[in-house]
C-alpha cells in the first residue's frame, strides 16, 4: 500500500492531500509510518521534494490519531536522518521548516550516520540565508534552554516545545525503545504493544551505554514527578 509515498515522490501535492483526507484515519496513520527499504518515510520524500505547507501540516495532524502514539517526526532512516535533515538539505520555506521545529525541537541537535545536524547539512547545501538563519537561531536557543527565544523563532508555546525538549522525556522514549527491541529480538514470544516507534538509532545507542543505569535515573526521574 504505497499511493502516498508514489504521489509525494511524484510531487503531486493536492492529489496527495486528497487521498490522505479520503482515507479512514487508521489507514492514513498507516501510510504515514510505512517506511521503505531506506527507512524513508512519505513526509521524508515530501521534505526532499519540497512539498506545500499544507501538506506537511494534514500529515503530522492525521499522525497524531496513532493509537501507539507514535511521533512521527522522531523516525529515522537507516542513515539515521530525521524528516528535518531533509528539510534542511532541500526546502526553501521557512514556514515548513519552523512546523517540523515546533513539533520535534530535539530534531535540530540531531546527528545523522556522519554526526551532521539540520544545521549543518543546511550549510553544506549552501542553502537560502533565511534558512540558515533559521536553523542558527533555532539551535542555539534549543542548545541554551532558551524556551522563549526558541518559541518566538518559530512561532510556537514555549511550555510545549520545552516538554518537548525535556531531558527527561526524551529518556524515556531511549528506555522504551530499547526494552521494545530486546523483546522483540530476544524474547519474541512476550506480547509487546509499542507506545513509541521503534526508533533503531536510539536503541542502539542507547544498549550501547550503560543501559541499566539510564533505567534507573529515568524511573527515579518519573517516580519524583
């Protein structure tokens, strides 16, 4: 069932828009987190393609209805870029780029396979200034835990975007993730319902580390709220 990623890979904008409002929502939230052999998903290929505003905002609305409650913003491919990586490499409207910010901050401090950022995959592009600028702006104020500038950058709620960006909730999307993939693989016969994606990146990483103790601090971290 891939109509969507074929009418975002052609750039068929309003058919696209079309077809994701036709569809019943759990189909549409299908769609929107099937992923193909790279990993890429149809709002990647949208970013790559430059897709309208309205676009990006009908796909991250109808993702929201995810009974998993997964992020749709927070997948990766295998070259562990995210959907703003993209964004930042093609699309020229500050206004889409500012719409995956406000959804996804952590997005910007992210490192793809070769430990670039949003911001500079934006200057190895040699991308528009405002978009840069953009991005300069946006990370600095992430990296400073300025909530307001952050919010005011890219016009969003600087309480949503600061528990968006919170250490702690990030935690626990490493630890789920990782406990989702050691029963996945080790103990396959456990039913497991996932409440986050399976994001394999952050996983791994997160195994990698010492996986106990980061347990520990995010259950600690959650039992004190």
């Amino acid at each position: 069932m891939r109509a969507l990623f074929n009418l975002v890979f052609n750039q068929q904008w309003q058919v696209a828009i079309t077809h994701i409002q036709s569809l019943a929502d759990g189909d549409a939230v299908y769609e929107l987190f099937d992923q193909n052999q790279h990993g890429h998903t149809a709002i990647m290929f949208a970013c790559i393609h430059r897709a309208s505003l309205e676009l990006y905002q009908l796909m991250i609305t109808k993702a929201k209805l995810d009974p998993r409650m997964r992020r749709l913003l927070v997948i990766t491919n295998q070259w562990g870029e995210t959907a703003l990586h993209y964004a930042a490499a093609n699309h020229s409207d500050p206004a889409v780029l500012e719409l995956l910010i406000r959804e996804h901050p952590l997005a910007l401090s992210a490192n793809n396979i070769i430990s670039r950022t949003p911001l500079q995959t934006t200057t190895v592009h040699n991308h528009p200034a405002a978009i840069t600028s953009l991005l300069t702006d946006a990370a600095n104020a992430l990296a400073a835990g300025d909530y307001s500038a952050l919010a005011a950058r890219v016009h969003g709620d600087k309480f949503a975007l600061r528990w968006l960006a919170s250490p702690s909730y990030a935690a626990r999307i490493a630890v789920r993730t990782s406990l989702l993939l050691c029963l996945e693989n080790v103990h396959p016969d456990v039913p497991v319902t996932p409440t986050e994606p399976l994001d394999l990146c952050l996983a791994h990483a997160s195994l990698c580390k010492d996986f106990w103790s980061v347990i520990s601090s995010s259950c600690g971290s959650s039992e004190e709220k």
